[in-house]
C-alpha cells in the first residue's frame, strides 16, 4: 500500500492511501477526488486522467510505453517531463509518498 497525494489546479491537497496492484487513476476513482475523470475506464484510451508526476518522483517510475505517449499527445497542456496517465501507473510499495498534479482541466 502507498499513501499518495493528490493535488488539484487549486492547490487542494487529497492525501490517501492506495492498494498496492491498483493505478494511480483508480486510487483518485476510488477516493472520489476531483480532477481526474478517467473517461475511458483505465483502456489508456483517452487523456482525461493525466496528471504532473512531481519532480523528484520522475525517474522513480517506470518509463511510458508507446501508447501512452501517444495519448499524452491529446492531454491538455502535456509537459514531455512530468506528464502522466494515471491509469498506466501500478501502485507499489515503492511510490509511498507519490505527489501528482491535475492540470487546470481535462480534455
């Protein structure tokens, strides 16, 4: 289990705890936090659960695929760096202390 933070545009801070095998998406679906809306159910179908991996957790998680780039093409506002669909982001003890950034909307 990790204990991630979940950051909306506004600066609200949502703190929860996420068991290991779920994504990050499912995390934020599960505890009812606004800002990721995850439209196509995880598929990595769509942009809508992108997120802003903090700095300092970048090259802690495992690198994008193909697909993902991809559909990072679509987000809103996607920075090559620290862009993320949350949906392709598996939970592990390693990311205890996660901290992710929702952009000011999802498209």
């Amino acid at each position: 289990m990790a204990k991630i933070t979940y950051i909306e545009h506004n600066g609200t801070e949502h703190v929860v705890e996420v068991d290991n095998g779920l994504t990050v998406m499912e995390g934020a679906r599960d505890n009812d936090i606004p800002g990721i809306e995850a439209d196509c159910g995880g598929a990595c179908a769509c942009s809508t659960c992108h997120v802003y991996i903090d700095e300092t957790w970048v090259e802690k998680l495992p690198k994008k695929d193909e697909m993902e780039e991809d559909m990072l093409d679509f987000a809103f506002e996607p920075n090559t760096v620290t862009s993320r669909l949350t949906c392709q982001v598996k939970v592990t003890d390693a990311l205890d202390g996660l901290i992710v950034r929702m952009p000011s909307k999802q498209i």
